[in-house]
C-alpha cells in the first residue's frame, strides 16, 4: 500500500501566511506626488543668451530667465534690428561687425521679434521663471 501524506488546511495556511505578510511589506507608498517625480517641461531657462545674425537670419534662442542679458551679435554684412513686435518692448539696430546687450523682458511669456530692415528675418524670445 502506497503511503500518502495529507496536508491539512493549517498547515498550509501557516506556510502561506508568511509569504503574504512579506509581499504586504513590500509594497510602495501610495501617497507620493507624481507631479514631484515628473521633469519640468524644456530645458531649464538660463540668465543670459547670444543671438548670432548671420545669413539674414537670427539664431534661435533657449528660455531665458526675466531680465537676463541678451547679447545679439551681427556676423552679416548689412544693418538688422532686433524689435519686439510689441511696440516699446525692445528696440535696437546692430551695425555688421557690432554687437548689442540689453535685458530680457520682465514678463514671463513669448515675445516675437523681427529685422525692421529685413521683413522676413523674425524669431522669438521665451520668458520663463
């Protein structure tokens, strides 16, 4: 006769019971902020920015902080501007050769710009916090 050994219900219930005490402690904290663990939008803005002119054209620039250092620098051979489309705004001409600095808006917030001289020569500035 074959010899069969039972396990009763206690004893598999005692040789549970421990694995599920364990998973129970390993579980994670459910009260974490996921907005804590998430990156911020863009790279981070920086406290001052060149803006390169060359062919006709301005380089595009990173967000900047309010009020930082804009430098523009004119590589090409002809005068441009740098105007916010936003009259009083910003407002400045840079001979070839030259470059200009002036602060960055205090608003947080997209300000367009553009070449008084060259119509098609345009690009934008982010403010950001």
């Amino acid at each position: 006769m074959n010899a069969v050994r039972r396990v009763g219900r206690p004893t598999r219930l005692a040789a549970v019971l421990p694995l599920i005490a364990l998973a129970a402690a390993c579980g994670g904290d459910s009260t974490e902020d996921p907005a804590a663990a998430s990156p911020p939008p863009g790279p981070p803005p920086i406290p001052a920015v060149t803006i390169t002119i060359q062919d006709l054209a301005y380089t595009r620039t990173p967000p900047i902080t309010p009020n930082a250092d804009i430098t523009v620098v004119n590589n090409d051979l002809v005068e441009h501007s740098i105007t916010s489309k936003r009259p009083g705004l910003f407002d400045h001409d840079i001979d070839p050769g030259q470059s200009v600095t002036f602060p960055a808006p205090a608003e947080i917030g997209s300000h367009p710009f553009y070449c008084r001289y060259h119509g098609l020569m345009d690009g934008w500035l982010s403010v950001r916090q």
